[in-house]
C-alpha cells in the first residue's frame, strides 16, 4: 500500500465526516429554528453546536490537510489550474462559510438558553431566529460541495 492511497482513503474518509457533520448541524439548526417550542429549540441548538465541533469543524479541516498531501503529490498547489480553484473554494467554505455558521449557531443558542431561564420566549430569541445568515452559508457550503467533489474527481483543467 503506497501513500497516495492511504491519503486518498483517509480524504476520502474526511470528506465523508465533513459532509456528516454539515448535514447534522443544518438539519439541527433548522429543526430549532423552525419550531416555536423554547424547550425544542434549546434542544436542537445544543445538538447542532455540539455537531458543529465534533464533526463539521474537524471534518473541514481534515479534508483540506488530507486534500493538500495528498494532491502535493501528485501536482503543484500553485499553478494546477482545477487545484487553485478547489483550494479557494475550500478557503471559502473554512473562513467563510463555517464562521458565519459558528457564529449564528452560536447566537441563535445562547438566546434560546436565556430565553428558556426567563420562561418565555426574548427580544434576542426573536432577533437570532430572524437571522437567516447561518441557513444561507450552510446552504453555500452545501452547493460547493458538488463542484469540490467534480473538480477533484474530473480534475477538468
């Protein structure tokens, strides 16, 4: 067994955490957003917070250091055209995308925390759940998963 293919398994292996932990942190974030029950919304803020740190956030960085070991191998990470691009998009989804996620995740929680201390629904509950920006860059780090996936199967140019 070479090294190009025990990178390739464990990006591959890292690529399908990602995946897993983007899909659990939208669909939890999703269920307390939609639901109007304060204990509901606690519930599924606190899973897809504790989703976003034991699978969104390592899976996104496993994926970019196999992804980089294990194209280095093979090509330059600095003049393959398709690989320039897959790198940008990667950039994109880890210092845009998965902070904006973090960051109205992050919110969205601690309001439905004080909301549920107070016993009723607050002004900052009402405030985090009308903030769409995390909904909308998890949808972005959804759809740039395809084109990451055909730039690195295809590698196109």
């Amino acid at each position: 067994m070479d090294a190009e293919k025990v990178l390739a398994f464990l990006h591959l292996l890292a690529a399908f955490w990602y995946v897993a932990g983007l899909a659990a942190v939208q669909l939890s974030f999703v269920s307390g957003w939609r639901s109007r029950d304060l204990k509901i919304q606690v519930n599924a803020f606190e899973e897809a917070s504790h989703y976003q740190g034991v699978l969104l956030v390592p899976g996104a960085i496993a994926g970019v250091a196999t992804g980089l070991f294990l194209w280095a191998l093979d090509h330059n990470l600095l003049t393959t055209g398709w690989l320039v691009l897959l790198e940008v998009l990667y950039v994109v989804t880890l210092i845009v995308c998965a902070p904006l996620i973090g960051l109205g995740l992050r919110r969205a929680r601690l309001a439905a925390l004080q909301a549920r201390k107070a016993g009723r629904p607050t002004r900052e509950l009402e405030e985090a759940l009308a903030d769409s920006v995390p909904l909308v860059f998890g949808g972005i780090a959804a759809l740039l998963l395809p084109a990451m996936a055909y730039l690195s199967v295809f590698k196109p140019f």
